[in-house]
C-alpha cells in the first residue's frame, strides 16, 4: 500500500491561494500611498491584460501539488516479511603455517595442499551462515584478526581466499590463535560463542600455551571445536623407489583433544576432502542457530517521481511562456507549407 511518511505537509496545498490573494491588496495599499504617472498606469494596464492562460494555470497547479506530493516522502509499503535472526558469533582460526603446504589431500583425483582444501569446504559453509557473525583468524609464527565478527560473509570469503601459506610465519601458535578468538568473543552479550580452530601441526610459538589459553576460553564460556588435518599416509617417490610416509607425523592430537573437552566443544579428524566436509556439515547440527522470528514490511521511496513530474511541468509553463510552442508551431507550418509548394 501507499503511505506518505510526513502527511502535514499537505497542508501546503492551499499556499497559494493564500498567495494568490494578498498580492491584489498589496498592490492596491501601493496605489493609495503613491500617485502613478500615466505611463505607470498604462504599463499596468498593459501587463494587466496579459494574463496567463488557463492552460499555464492548470500545469502550475499540477506542478504545485507534484512538488508538495514529493515533500510529503510517498513510499510503498510492501506484504509483511518474516526475518530470522541469530544470536550465534563464530570465530574461525585457520592455520596458515609452512606446514599446511602438504599436498595429501585430493579433489578429483588431484593433490592439492592442505590450506587449498580448508578453503574449498569453507567457502560452502561460509555461504550456509546467514544470520550468523563470523570471524576470521590467521595464524602461524603469530596470529591475527584478518575479519573482525561481521555479518558480510562475502568479504569474509574473499579475505579467506587471500590468505597465503607464510603469511604469518612458518610456525605454529595455537595458543595466541585461541587468545585472541577468546578477546574478540568474551566482550559480547551473546551468550552463544564458537571458536572452530584447524590446524595441521602443534604449538611451536606464541607467546601462551594452547591449554593455558582453552581454560581461558571455559571461563569466558567460548566452545572449542578443534580439527586437525592431514592424511596418515602418503606414497612419495623416492630415490629406492616410492614409499609410505605419515604426513601427520606433527599433528598434537592429544592437546587438540584437550583443548575441545575442557570448554565443552569436540575434536574431528580429517583425513581427507570428504572428511572435512562432514565435519563442518556436523557442526551445523552441534550448533543448532537460535532462531527469532521477526515481522518486517520492505518500503521503497518514490519521491522521486511526482518531483521529476514537477520539474518536467515547471520546464513546460516556462516554454509557453517564452513563446516556444508557438514558434514551433509556426516553424512547423512554414515547413509544411513549403512542402506543399
């Protein structure tokens, strides 16, 4: 339906009317003071029996009421629309150290490296976030905010896709990654905080242990979920031939197992591309999204059209005025005649 955001302002409409009627008494109050010459008084007369025509009056009334219209702010209001909202903030720490360079984990039977695959799979579940405030952290020798909790998932996917392996340093700093998610979330009302943390190896730097910094995270009430990746075997070639090695030799499973149990989140092991796909597909069911239903109805200005239709009626009265239409016409019918001679 239609509305008119400040309808007292059709109380314009009358003005000039009100206008219309003052100047007469005006310049009857001038007559009465002054003693006009002749020449005054014929000019007068003159520009008195040249009065618009009732054409110019119809278009300024309608330029008037176009004008007023626009100032009132018309908007269309549309049908009643249901939003949810969530109370959801998730933080994702993602590993970018040296070591997240194996190429162990395979799309189509192609190896790719590990930091490849964390970004194929969380770009899908980036997309299933909507409502939620997601987070991204970065870490390796040290670790840092590379996405503030927004709720603009495409900024957030396009900086993941930036990151570069040793970016942050060749080593491994669990525990800042988790200080720092634990900083970014504790100062929130929300009582719903998430901390996904995946990583490839084990503490190496930082300046807090990565236990010290999950009972950190219990106390500001920040769930835990920790996912080491990387494959248990792997053939290379080597100078005898090929041979089986354990890429995940590094991975600190036990303090990653830890981690989750003291803050009441999980550990999930990926092994490969389809598992770590069904472990971020898990967690939409481990952490169910608060819903709250919300009613809104969408508006759309349209000021903008009774003031184009304004102008475009101003500019009309001010070319009858100038004589435009009837020197077109005239140019018009000089052309036609000719035609016809």
């Amino acid at each position: 339906m239609l509305s008119l955001h400040w309808p007292w302002l059709l109380l314009a409409l009358p003005l000039p009317l009100f206008v219309y009627w003052l100047i007469p008494a005006q310049q009857q109050s001038h007559s009465q003071v002054f003693a006009p010459s002749l020449m005054m008084l014929a000019e007068q007369k003159t520009l008195g029996s040249q009065k618009p025509s009732w054409l110019v009056y119809v278009l300024m009334v309608a330029a008037w009421a176009c004008l007023v219209l626009a100032c009132t702010r018309p908007i269309y209001v549309g049908e009643p629309q249901a939003i949810t909202e969530t109370d959801r903030n998730m933080m994702l720490a993602v590993d970018i150290s040296g070591s997240m360079a194996e190429e162990d984990m395979a799309v189509r039977g192609r190896l790719i490296n590990r930091l490849q695959a964390v970004k194929v799979v969380l770009t899908d579940f980036i997309a299933k976030r909507k409502g939620d405030r997601l987070g991204l952290i970065l870490f390796g020798s040290k670790a840092y905010i590379q996405t503030p909790l927004t709720f603009d998932l495409t900024t957030l996917e396009q900086l993941l896709n930036e990151a570069a392996l040793g970016l942050a340093g060749k080593q491994t700093a669990i525990g800042d990654a988790i200080g720092l998610g634990v900083k970014r979330l504790q100062s929130l009302p929300e009582s719903n905080r998430v901390l996904i943390l995946l990583t490839d190896g084990q503490n190496t730097a930082g300046e807090i242990e990565p236990l010290q910094a999950a009972k950190l995270a219990a106390q500001a009430g920040v769930k835990i979920y920790t996912i080491g990746i990387g494959a248990d075997e792997l053939i290379k070639q080597g100078f005898f031939g090929p041979r089986r090695v354990n890429p995940s030799r590094d991975l600190d499973e036990p303090t990653l197992i830890e981690i989750a149990k003291s803050t009441g989140g999980q550990y999930f092991r990926a092994r490969n591309l389809d598992e770590l796909n069904q472990i971020y597909s898990l967690l939409d069911d481990l952490e169910e999204i608060e819903v709250e239903q919300q009613m809104i109805r969408p508006e759309k200005s349209l000021f903008h059209y009774p003031l184009a239709l304004s102008l475009l009626l101003a500019f009309l009265i001010f070319a009858h005025q100038q004589g435009w239409f009837t020197r077109l016409t005239q140019i018009f019918l000089a052309q036609k005649e000719k035609a016809n001679v």
